[in-house]
C-alpha cells in the first residue's frame, strides 16, 4: 500500500473531519516529499537527511568543543583551533579535487552504463589521496622543521601531530565522494560530522581519565585516533556498499582527464575551504591563543546557522550532474532556483534564532568567551549573503564552469585577506569579522553574476527568473 495513503488514512481516522480536512493540503506535500520519485523529491528527501546529520553534527561539535575550552582553558584551546584548522585544510586540499571529480563522474558513468569508468575513477581515488597527501606530509614536516623560529614554541610540537592527520583526512574525504556520487547522503556526511568529532571527543576524555594533560597536544593525538578509526571504518562500509551497485570487473582509467577535471575543482574547494577559515588563521598569525579561542567559539555558534548551505550543498551536486546530463534544461534550471530556496529561508531563521540565543551559547565555552557577542551580530550578514544565492559554486563546477568559479573564489580570498591585514590592527576581532562579511557578499555577488551569464539561471533568491537555461 503507498505511504501517502497510509499517512492520509491514519490522520482521518485520528483526527476531527475538520481539522484532517484542514492539514490535507500539509500532509499531500509531506507525502509527495516522503513518497516522491522525482527530482525535486529525491533532492528534498537528500536535503533533509543532509539537514539533519548536520543538525547533530553542528550540536556534537559544539559540544565537543564547549567540554575541550573548558578542560583546556582558552589559551590551550586556541593553540588546538588554529592547528586543527591548518589541518583540515591541508587535507582537504591533498585531494586536489579528485573527491569532487567523483560525484562528477560516478553518475554520469553509470547512466551510461559504462561501469568499467566508474570502477575505474572509484579505484583511483583512494590511491590518489593517499599518495598526494603522504608528499604533502611530508612537505609540511620539512617546512615546519625549517620555518619553527618564525612561531612560538608551543605550537610546534601540536602541528607535528596534527600534519600527521592529513593523510587520514584526505582518505576520509575520498570516501565522503564516494558515498555522495551514489546519492548515499547519510554514508557521506555522518563519518565527518558525527563519528569523527564523536570518536575525538571519547578518546580525549579516556586520554584525561589515564592521566594525561588537557593539553592542545592531547586534544591532537585524540583527533588522530578518532580520524584514523573513522577512515577506517568508512572504508569497510563502502567496500560492501558499492559491491551492491557496481560488481566486480575491469577498471578503465581516464587519470588525465580526471585530474584536468580536478585541478579547477581543487583550485575551487581550496580557495573556498581558506575563504571560510582565513579569518581563524590571520587572528591566529596576528594575535595570541586567546583571542583566536575566542573568535573561534563564535564561529562554531555561526556554524550552526552556515549547515543550511553545507546541507544543501552535500545533497545537490549529484542532482545538478544528473540533470546536466539528461538533457532537461528547464527541469536543470528550476532545481537550481529552487535550492537557493531551500538554502535561503531557512539559513534566515537560524540566523535570528543564534542572535537571540548567541550569548548563552557562547557561555558555554566560559564566562570570557561572551565578550564575542556582539561579533555575532556581524558576521550573520556574511552568512545571509552566501546563503541567498545558494550553491553557486556545486552548479558551475558540475556544469564545467570550474575555472571561473576557481577565479572568483581566489578574487573573495584576496579580498579577505586585504581587509583582515588592514583591519585586525585597528578593530582586533571586529576587524576579522567585518573582513569576513566583505568577502562573502563579494563571494556571493560574483558566483551569481556569472551562474547567470554562463547558464542563464537566476540564483538570487528575490530577483526573478529572467530567461531559460539555454536560451
């Protein structure tokens, strides 16, 4: 028997006539979301899984990082934050893409049928990884070597520990790729943001417990070992998953055509992975530990508020790639309208939800870390200009639009850090913040202009459609 109707049925038969009869048109579009096999239900259905992980994702974090500020204490904590910062980004750009070519690639391979390419792109893709970031580790062990007189002492040896994170984190960035290509958006998401910070967080208190010191190097060690145990156990999934979707066979390799597919991609994610975290690294080169756990605990309260984008984001690329090749124009254009939609609305009321709660949040992390309020009040404006144009950036990549995105990304990162180079000096943390925002609406303004003169779609969430893709 179809859901839909089991849904209808169970609220006529537990309702007044009235009262079933009034919510009908809510449970018609909560059917077809839940029971739908189009596009748009598909899509929605992967947004709201997405929504979710990231909603337990974002309060695990927190949490995680309420119970490290106040173990550590702000100075520890901000030495911690700003290496863990360093290496997340480096291992996310030890991909060099190639975990973004995949969800590129995969579906358009398997509506093709040509399996032999997509056992061939998934073989490749761990292999890549974990030989690019191996050199990049060891790159950053020699420069870190050469370079310790330019830092304070107390950060070397947390960044020997956390370099030595990156080549686990590019795996698990690989199979987050993996997972995504196939639409599998809980196997994607749930490693990074609930059983990585889950496992750091349980390993750091066991560490505590046996007598070590709330130290940055301990959070460090704990955030090696639940990465590696993550890695790990995202790969014994998807090896049994993918069997199920791709039997075993021969593996046609296209490595040049997938990593000239992937530099623009890496160019892309990695000025933006540094556009959202420049503002924690120059607080972090231009100011003492403090500060930068201060900074840091707004951005993570903001972060709650930047999920609806992220969410949005993980769930469309595939859809934008499916349709892109389907021939389908105008269903391509209205999906993408719509996920600016969908990314807006909601990322407008979290926003006013955190301003009203922000200070509480923040006290969290400890009495000294509610000075950041009013920072909130700042960067908010950032987060409603990205999120009014939604996931510009997935649509020009999956539509082959990659360079220009890569340039307009590395226009908002020089803009970052013009600004926080001038303004740090003269507002401290406000300076930051007021940088950030700069950035975003430039990020913002940009993506949109050109998703409108390359495709003819209209990502701005008040202006109206213009024109049909295509035309």
């Amino acid at each position: 028997m179809p859901a839909k109707f089991q849904i209808t049925s169970l609220a006529e038969r537990l309702l007044p006539a009235k009262r079933a009869e009034q919510l009908r048109p809510f449970l018609l579009r909560a059917e077809g979301l839940f029971s739908g096999e189009d596009e748009q239900a598909q899509a929605k259905r992967s947004s709201l899984i997405a929504f979710a992980i990231r909603i337990a994702g974002a309060a695990l974090a927190l949490l995680s990082q309420v119970v490290l500020a106040r173990l550590m204490g702000s100075f520890e904590f901000g030495i911690y934050v700003l290496v863990w910062t360093v290496t997340l980004i480096l291992g996310d750009l030890a991909c060099f893409g190639f975990h973004t070519t995949i969800i590129r690639y995969v579906p358009q391979y398997l509506q093709k049928n040509q399996t032999d390419d997509a056992r061939g792109i998934l073989r490749t893709g761990p292999v890549f990884a974990l030989i690019s970031a191996s050199i990049i580790t060891l790159i950053a062990i020699v420069l870190l070597n050469s370079l310790s007189a330019q830092f304070a002492p107390y950060y070397w040896p947390a960044f020997l520990i956390g370099i030595l994170c990156i080549p686990a984190i590019a795996l698990g960035n690989i199979y987050d790729g993996t997972a995504r290509s196939q639409g599998w958006i809980l196997a994607a998401l749930s490693p990074g943001y609930i059983l990585r910070p889950l496992m750091m967080l349980l390993i750091f208190i066991l560490l505590l417990l046996t007598g070590w010191q709330p130290q940055a190097t301990t959070a460090l060690i704990a955030a090696f070992s639940g990465t590696a145990l993550t890695v790990i156990s995202q790969q014994l999934f998807l090896r049994k998953r993918i069997a199920t979707v791709l039997p075993k066979g021969t593996g046609t390799y296209h490595l040049r055509e997938w990593i000239r597919v992937s530099l623009p991609i890496f160019l892309i994610e990695g000025f933006f992975f540094l556009l959202i975290n420049i503002d924690v690294l120059m607080v972090g080169r231009m100011m003492e530990p403090d500060s930068v756990a201060l900074y840091f605990a707004v951005t993570k309260v903001l972060a709650l508020a930047h999920f609806v984008y992220f969410a949005v984001k993980s769930s469309v690329a595939q859809r934008y790639s499916q349709l892109l090749h389907s021939g389908d124009k105008q269903a391509f254009n209205d999906f993408a309208r719509n996920s600016a939609r969908w990314t807006f609305w909601p990322s407008l009321l979290l926003g006013i939800l955190l301003l009203a709660a922000g200070w509480p949040l923040l006290a969290l992390f400890g009495h000294e870390f509610t000075k950041g309020y009013p920072l909130l009040f700042i960067l908010i404006f950032g987060v409603i200009a990205r999120a009014s144009v939604g996931p510009c950036e997935s649509l020009l990549s999956m539509s082959g639009n990659q360079n220009i995105c890569a340039l307009l990304y590395a226009l908002a990162l020089i803009v970052n850090i013009a600004l926080n180079i001038t303004l740090i000096p003269l507002l401290g943390l406000s300076g930051a913040a007021i940088a950030t925002v700069c950035a975003m609406a430039t990020e913002a303004a940009t993506l949109s202009f050109v998703v409108y003169k390359r495709l003819g779609i209209t990502m701005f969430v008040f202006a109206p459609s213009a024109r049909r893709a295509g035309d």
